[in-house]
C-alpha cells in the first residue's frame, strides 16, 4: 500500500508512451479476434470466468457461522472449592 502513488505514476507514463498503447492494442486486437475464431468454446470460457468469482462470494457469503464448542474443563474450573483461611 505504500508504494501505490508510486505505481499509480509509473503506469501513468507507460500507459501514455506510444510503444506500450500499440502493444495493448495488438493484444487487444488478437484477443478479440481469437474470441471470434473459437466463438462457442471462448464463450463458455468467458461465461466461466464471470461466474466463478459470482459462485464464490455467494458461497462465502452464505457459509454457516462457526460454532466452537465449549470448553469442557470449565465445568471444573467453576466447582473448584475456594480455599478461605
């Protein structure tokens, strides 16, 4: 977290140099043109990455609490007798 300013400013001037946007852009353009090669096996592929994080909040959202059992020594930690003088 402490070097996010710092990489925020560094992408900044990558993302700006003519090299790396026409490289972005190459893999961009035969990104999508591999979706339209492989058009039904790509889609599924594309289906699977969007849902599976979906599956997993969901998942993580309605997991059950946890119950931790008691402790069964503490039955006789509290009938210990107190030893008055």
């Amino acid at each position: 977290m402490m070097f996010l300013g710092a990489f925020l400013f560094i992408l900044f001037f990558v993302l700006i140099a003519p090299q790396s946007q026409h490289f972005l852009l190459g893999l961009a353009t035969g990104a999508s043109a591999w979706i339209t090669d492989w058009a039904p096996l790509s889609y599924f592929l594309l289906l699977i990455l969007v849902v599976a994080p979906i599956a997993g909040i969901h998942m993580i959202r309605s997991w059950p609490e946890r119950v931790d059992p008691d402790n069964p020594l503490a039955k006789y930690r509290r009938e210990m007798p107190l030893d008055e003088d």
